[in-house]
C-alpha cells in the first residue's frame, strides 16, 4: 500500500469522525433559519459524515505525503554545508525573534498577541531561506575570516588549498590524467553530479564514436580516483533554475570562486565573459610546445603531402604540423629542414620551413 493511499484512508477516517461529531451542530444550525428543513437529524448526520470523509480523502495527501516528499526531494539534492547553512540561519533567526518578542508584546492587545508570532514565522522562513540559498557565499566568507585571522604560515596553507570545477570536455579528453600526475595540478578536482550525468549520456549514446569517447572519459575518472596523488570529489553540488552544464558549471564556479577546467572553446569564451577563470588543457598544451625561431634546423619526417602543390606535410613529437615547402619529392623520407614562418592559430602551433639544402 502506497504512502498516499494509506494518508487518504487516515484522512478520510479522521475527517469523517469530524463530520460525525460535527453533524448534530450542523442540523441545528441549519433548522434554527431554515423552517422547512427537510432532513431529520440523523440524515444532516450521515450527509456529514460522508461530505467530511470526501473531503478527508481528497485534501489529507497534500497536508501530509506530499509535503513531506517535497521537503525530502530538496534535502536529497542538497549536500550537507547547505543544509546546516540553512539550520544556522533558521536559529538565528529564532534568537532574533525572540529578542523581539517581549517589545512587541507591549503594543496594543490585538497586535501584541499576533506580531511576535508573525515575527518567528516570517524571520525563521526568511534566515532559513537566506542561509540555505546562499550557503557557498557565506562559507567562502567564513574561510576568508578565518584566513585573515590565522598566523601568515597558515594562511598560506589556507590560499594553497584550491579546488577546480571539472568540465566533461577535460575528462573526455583524457589529458588530464597525465597533467595530474606530473604534479603540476595540485588543487582538488571537483566533479559536480551533473557532469557525471553528461558523462554517462555520452557513454550510452547511439553514436558510436560519442559513445567511445563517453567510455574513455569513464576510465580516465576511473584513474584518477584510484590515484593516491590526486584529490578529487564527486560531489552533488547544483544549480537551482539552470538547465544547461555549461550555464551551471559558470554560476558555480562564480559561486564557489574557483576556476573551470576544460578545453571546450565555447566554454572558454562564456567564462571568461562572466569573469570566471578557466584552466584550458589547448593552452597549457600549446604553451609547453618547443620553441623555434625562424633560422633554427631540426629533423622532420614528411608523411603526406600539402594542400598547396608540391608541399609536404610533417608533425613534431608534441604534434605540431610543419608544412615544407618543395616537400613532395620527400614523401616518407628524414630530412632536416630550417623554419621560415611560425603561425599561431586557434587550433595550435603552425611552422612553415623549407629543405636546408634548398
């Protein structure tokens, strides 16, 4: 038996006593300005009865299950700092109201025995509501009070812990894994549920290659939370009104003050935007390429061949392209080349050079 139909049966149980002890008042009311009633009283009684158990029936799920499950689905989606943010804010507010009860207990008789009520429910809502809704803002003030208050040493501990909102993108690329452990990431990887959820979609798509690469991003989290080295947390931390990821990711990440890890382009530029810091895996990998200078030699294996006639098409170790011209002819051949042009382009590094002997 459902918890509702049960409510129901209660409901219509108690409102029918309701309306059995209610309907002998009820008949004489009703006879006592209507000459011709026409029900004996026993009939007013049982018409009662069977009104109030209507009723009963009907109305007792929403005065009972259904908010209770409503309360229950918000709690399950909030995670602990949110629910005792919001149990401080509701004892706040019921030591403020009751400092004001006595005052207002002085006014008049009609206000002094309603306002101090009025006051505890609408200030308990109100701080309840207050601290719940904005308990990330309240925390982050509480951590930069409690760091200007310690000693400088451990306030440098404090600025060292740093925390990083995940995006799908990064854990899909897989590279993150290897920056991790190099040591160069040493902040906390937080992976919101919603992110995870994406993930999840990605792996279960129709699309073969999508579903691959959904996989691989699986495996590669699935790395990182086995890597003693690497602190990251799933954590069920959300966006109340914001359906979009990448919408979500950027008010939390202005909400929690800590910057984005991602390589998707689009992201990027959103974040930015709002002023949110992001940590770009294309960037980070663009910026450890090696360095050449227009003059500089190296040696270069030429695999295909150019959009342009007769160039030649090589790549690097870290995989930039190195277009050579008059390449052709040394199609699948070493050969040693010097650099003519770099060009940096959205996509990455470009180098354009030529054969040393020509």
């Amino acid at each position: 038996m459902s918890a509702v139909l049960l409510s129901r049966i209660i409901g219509a149980v108690v409102f029918g006593l309701i309306g059995f002890f209610s309907g002998t008042p009820i008949h004489n009311y009703l006879a006592s300005f209507w000459a011709t009633y026409p029900f004996t009283n026993g009939i007013t009684v049982v018409i009662s009865i069977i009104l109030f158990m209507l009723i009963g029936y009907i109305i007792s799920p929403w005065i009972s299950v259904k908010p209770v499950q409503a309360i229950s689905k918000i709690l399950g989606k909030s995670t602990p700092q949110a629910i005792f943010s919001g149990l401080i804010g509701l004892i706040l507010s019921l030591v403020i109201s009751a400092l004001l009860a006595y005052p207002l207990s002085l006014l008049p008789k009609q206000l002094g025995q309603f306002l101090p009520l009025a006051v505890v429910v609408v200030l308990g809502y109100l701080g309840m509501t207050l601290f719940y809704s904005r308990h990330l803002e309240f925390l982050n003030l509480f951590r930069s009070f409690s760091s200007k208050v310690t000693t400088k040493g451990s306030r440098t501990q404090v600025d060292g812990e740093h925390r990083v909102l995940v995006d799908t993108s990064a854990i899909i690329d897989g590279r993150i894994a290897d920056i991790a452990k190099t040591g160069f990431l040493s902040s906390t990887l937080i992976v919101p549920r919603f992110v995870l959820n994406e993930l999840q979609y990605v792996s279960d798509s129709a699309d073969s290659l999508r579903r691959q690469r959904g996989r691989r991003g699986m495996d590669v989290l699935t790395e990182l939370q086995h890597d003693d080295k690497i602190s990251i947390i799933i954590s069920d931390i959300d966006v109340e009104g914001v359906r979009e990821v990448d919408d979500r990711l950027v008010v939390l990440a202005r909400q929690m003050r800590c910057p984005i890890l991602t390589n998707d382009y689009n992201l990027n530029r959103i974040a930015e935007l709002q002023g949110v810091k992001v940590l770009n895996v294309n960037d980070l990998a663009n910026a450890v390429k090696v360095i050449l200078l227009p003059g500089e030699s190296f040696d270069i294996r030429v695999i295909q061949e150019g959009k342009e006639f007769n160039q030649g098409v090589g790549y690097m170790d870290d995989g930039t392209m190195v277009v050579v011209e008059n390449g052709q002819r040394y199609l699948n051949k070493d050969i040693t080349v010097i650099v003519t042009k770099i060009l940096q382009t959205s996509a990455g590094r470009m180098i354009f050079a030529k054969r040393e002997a020509d």
